[in-house]
C-alpha cells in the first residue's frame, strides 16, 4: 500500500527548485521560488506535487482521506537543510583552549602548543566505538531538531590508519542507523601528528601509501580533504594527497584558505575540487579561478564567529560567480555548534548575503557540495521528501530572528522525526541494540 502524507496550507513553500543540474550562481542564487498557500503531497518517501492547496486537493481530492495530514497553517515550508561540512564524529570538548582565546592566544599558538586539533585527536584515539557512536548520535539528533536532514562528516581525529579508519566506522553504522543522511569524507590529512612535525612529507607519504588505499578499498568514503595551511599542509603537499585520492575514485575537497592567502582556492580549482571551504582569506585570483572551475565555495561563518576572525568575502563570492554554500563546520575547538539557524543569521547579519542566498546556500546549493542534488536540496518532484516545517510567518523571519530554532517539523524520507519541535521516541538508539 502506498504511504501517503499531505503537508496542507503553508502560507509559504519555499521550493528551490530549477537548480538540480548545477548549482545557483549569482542573481539565481535569489531564485527560490516561493509557493504562498501551498502543499506538498509526499508518496512512499518521495515528493509527488508541490502546488497551491487549492490545486493539491483538486488533484488527490479522492485519496486525501487516507494521508496522513500536517496542518502547516501560519508556517512555512522548506527543504531540510543539508550541512555539507562537519566534524561530526569525535570524543572531547576544548572549553579550556576558548578560554586560552579570550586571553589572547590564537589558534595557531595552541595548535602548534599541541592543542587544537591534536587535543582532539587524543581524546578521539583514547575513546571506544561505543563512546563516539553515542556522542555522534546525539548531536544528529540535535542536528535534526535544527531542521538538518543531511550531513557530511570529516574523519581527521585520527591521524594514524586505525584511528581514521575508527572514524569512518563510525559514520558507516550512525549512516545505516540514524535517519539523518551521513556522506562521508576522509581527512587524514588534517594536521600532522606532533611527533613528526620535524618531517611531515614522512607523514603525507603515509596517507598517500597506506590511508588512502586502505580507506578506499573499505568504500568507507566518498571525499578526500585536506587543511592546506602554512604550518599545516603546503600547496604542493595537499596537491599530492588530492591527487592521490583521485586515484582511488575519491574526490577531492579542501581546507583552504583559512588563516592567510595560501593558493588554497587556487589550488581547489587547479586539482577539479567539488568544493573549497572556509575561504576567509582567499585571494581575488583564487576567486576568479573558482568561479571559473566551477568549485563551490562552502563557507562556515560559525567558525569566523567563534574564533572572532574576519568573514569570508561572500558578496565578493557570489558576485564573481562562486556557487556558494553555508555550513556549520560543526566541531569542539573552532566552531562548537549544529545550528543551522543560526548560520543563516550569520550569513545575512555579518557576511552581506541576502536571506534568499542563505536559504540557497543551506538546501540546493549545499546538496550539489556533497554531490546530493539530484536527490535532495529543494522540494521537486521525484526527490526524497526530506522537508522541514517553521513556525515563522515567512522565510525572511529565518535570518531576521537571530539565535532562535523556530523548528516546528522534521520530516526525513517522508517519516517524522521531529515533531512541534521534539524528536520522535524511535531515535533512542544505542551502539548495542543496533549492533
């Protein structure tokens, strides 16, 4: 029998549709296509008609009856939204270092003190399967209660081909159990391990020689990124990983450009990156060469907030031609938050962009980032009807309303998760019962 839903009476349906073959670029990226009064009927975890009410209920008038039925009166309706860049899967917390940075220390400073990401790498190293599945369970859930329905997530915790591939293990079982949507990237080129700072080509040897083979082999992941920063990983370094990774079908993503100009954006477009992220300090040739390769710029505002750090040139961005996208690059030292929402404000508030870019740049636009667009990002028919519902009178209330989850309803596959804001019973899972 066939399931049906009928989501009635919006008084907006945001659809973001006419994006799906490639992403929003400049004025499109303003292109939502906004439904006032409108419906959405879902059939068997797919989106059948996206209409007015009126036409909806002309059209299943004889079938109504046995869908299930939302009222979406004085609410709005959007895709779920897709976070395409996160360290989803670690153990720890780095409240200590946030103090260190209030005091003055930079992130670099506690980095290259063995802080920063090598803090979490030990606390990462030291904790069982069991530990970081239950962790990462919980922030999905979080996840979903800020209407996200898709997530990509970095391994990068490891550093050694066990811990890594303990990452990735991870993300393979929280993908088969948790409703939310995992698209994972390896990222074992994240730092180099402190004891071979000395001779970190040793370290990018090892990556190349016995991660990636093994994580490939493993089909653990579909992206390979790199933090292509000086102190971290040079250009030609993380040219050699990436190229590596496109060896063994894995494409490539990068860190670039986050703390000084890099060639990290340069780069992105030289190797054919689907994305380069952060971007903060991207030079306008980088920009120019991303525009022109089509790269995706997926910026994570979260992180300029959090480190009290200049924002990426988004308006710059986008007026180049750079598709861009949003995320929360959710993760314990420089960006420690699943809010989406809040990301959107950001986008508005402190890097130019308008709320119809955001609401691109966090749906279809961040889809095509973890290349998902053919199946999710905006309400089409044919796509998997992963839908959020607000309780805001419009979409601009979304970015106009800062620091606020306004999430009424989650609905991931055509199933609810999250209802008037509260999860289902259902996503009390555990590592053993699942096991």
């Amino acid at each position: 029998m066939t399931r049906t839903m009928y989501i009635s009476n919006a008084v907006e349906v945001i659809t973001l549709e006419g994006h799906t073959d490639k992403p929003a670029i400049k004025e499109a990226m303003s292109e939502i296509n906004v439904i006032k009064n409108g419906s959405v009927w879902i059939e068997d975890g797919k989106i059948a008609a996206v209409d007015t009410d009126e036409n909806i209920r002309a059209k299943y008038h004889d079938r109504i009856h046995e869908a299930e039925y939302i009222d979406a009166t004085g609410k709005i309706v959007t895709p779920g939204l897709v976070d395409p860049h996160t360290h989803l899967v670690h153990a720890g917390t780095r409240e200590n270092e946030y103090a260190m940075r209030l005091k003055g220390k930079t992130y670099m400073e506690i980095m290259n003190s063995g802080g920063g990401i090598h803090a979490t790498t030990r606390a990462t190293q030291q904790a069982s399967r069991e530990e970081l599945y239950e962790q990462s369970k919980n922030r999905l859930n979080q996840f979903l209660q800020h209407g996200v329905t898709t997530v990509e997530a970095k391994s990068g915790y490891g550093l050694t081909l066990e811990s890594e591939l303990k990452q990735l293990e991870v993300t393979e079982k929280l993908q088969k159990d948790h409703p939310i949507d995992l698209v994972s990237t390896f990222m074992g080129a994240h730092a180099v391990p402190l004891d071979e700072k000395d001779n970190p080509d040793k370290f990018v040897d090892r990556v190349i020689n016995e991660m990636i083979p093994e994580v490939a082999r493993r089909k653990l992941a579909t992206f390979n990124d790199v933090f292509c920063e000086r102190g971290v990983f040079t250009p030609e370094q993380s040219k050699r990983i990436l190229e590596a990774g496109k060896e063994y079908g894995l494409i490539p993503k990068i860190h670039a450009d986050e703390i000084e100009p890099y060639g990290g954006a340069e780069l992105a477009a030289e190797v054919d990156a689907i994305s380069a992220e952060h971007l903060l300090r991207a030079s306008d040739e980088g920009i120019k060469k991303m525009a022109e390769a089509g790269v995706i710029g997926v910026l994570l505002p979260g992180t300029a907030f959090f480190l009290m750090a200049a924002y990426a040139e988004a308006r710059k961005m986008i007026d180049a031609g750079v598709p861009i996208a949003l995320s929360t690059d959710a993760n314990p030292g420089s960006s420690p938050t699943i809010s989406m929402p809040f990301i959107m404000n950001l986008g508005c508030l402190n890097m130019g962009m308008t709320p119809e870019e955001v609401l691109t740049a966090t749906t279809i636009n961040a889809a095509h980032a973890i290349g998902r667009a053919d199946e999710i990002g905006s309400l089409e028919v044919g796509k998997k009807a992963d839908v959020t519902i607000w309780k805001v009178p419009n979409y601009l209330t979304l970015s106009y309303q800062y620091g606020m989850n306004h999430v009424d309803t989650v609905i991931k596959a055509g199933e609810k998760l999250v209802v008037g804001g509260q999860l289902d019973e259902k996503l009390s899972l555990s590592y053993a019962a699942k096991a």
